[in-house]
C-alpha cells in the first residue's frame, strides 16, 4: 500500500509475506452512532457517498446505474477531513470500495491520549491478492 493518508489505517506492525495474518494496532469497535460521534458524519449518508465515489471512479462499469447524490450530503463529505483522507487513500491504493460500506472496518484507536477513527480492514488490493495466490498450495 502506497503512504497516502496513514494517519487513517491502524498501523501494521508485522505481516508474513503473503498477508495470511497481521499484528496491528489495537482498535476498538465502533457502531453508527460513534462514527458519527467521531466524524460528525452519519454512516448510511457517508456510504452513499463512497457509492457515488465508486460511480465516479468507474463510470464505464456503472454507466447505467447513474451518478447522482444530494447536493448537501455532498457538500458535507467534502468538506470532511476524514473523507477526504479516506478518498486519497483510496485512489493511490487498488482498494475496493465496496469494502468500506461495512461499519466493521473501521474502529477507534488511542494515538497520544485521544481517540482516532481509523480503517482497521483495508479491503485486499489485486498486489495483496496475487501474492497470496502465489504462495498457495495446490
């Protein structure tokens, strides 16, 4: 994964070359309402816009679906500081964004004494998973 907007991921401290298992920061769980709490976003607004995102990303594939999205949800998310980290991050890596719809992939971590939102699964990029295959045996 390329360094863009790390201060987003929980850290990785150890993995075995093919990433069948990690050592990472220690996150906590979090549901809707404490990731609304931590980014002053609602969750099912916020995976609207990581859908219109995808649609933007790709619009070949999604040509027939359409591309629109409420202007002030819009406008909310682009002004966030964590979407627009969280979008970088997602256009220097492969990342599938349909991984991030999940309230599951993301937790709260302590980094100096305050609570930080963080991606704690950052979906498996095709780099990930091709290394992964070649280390599998048939």
């Amino acid at each position: 994964l390329n360094n863009f907007s790390p201060e987003i991921l929980a850290k990785i401290f150890e993995n075995d070359d093919a990433f069948n298992w990690i050592v990472m920061e220690k996150a906590s769980s979090i549901d809707n309402s404490e990731f609304e709490e931590n980014t002053g976003l609602n969750f099912e607004k916020f995976v609207d816009y990581l859908a219109y995102i995808k649609r933007k990303i790709d619009p070949k594939k999604y040509m027939n679906i359409g591309n629109k999205i409420d202007c002030q949800i819009k406008e909310t998310m682009i002004n966030s500081e964590f979407v627009n980290k969280l979008v970088t991050f997602i256009k220097f890596n492969d990342i599938d964004i349909t991984d991030l719809y999940k309230i599951n992939t993301y937790g709260l971590v302590i980094r100096n004494e305050e609570k930080k939102l963080v991606l704690v699964d950052y979906g498996m990029t095709n780099e990930v998973g091709l290394k992964r295959m070649a280390f599998q045996t048939f």
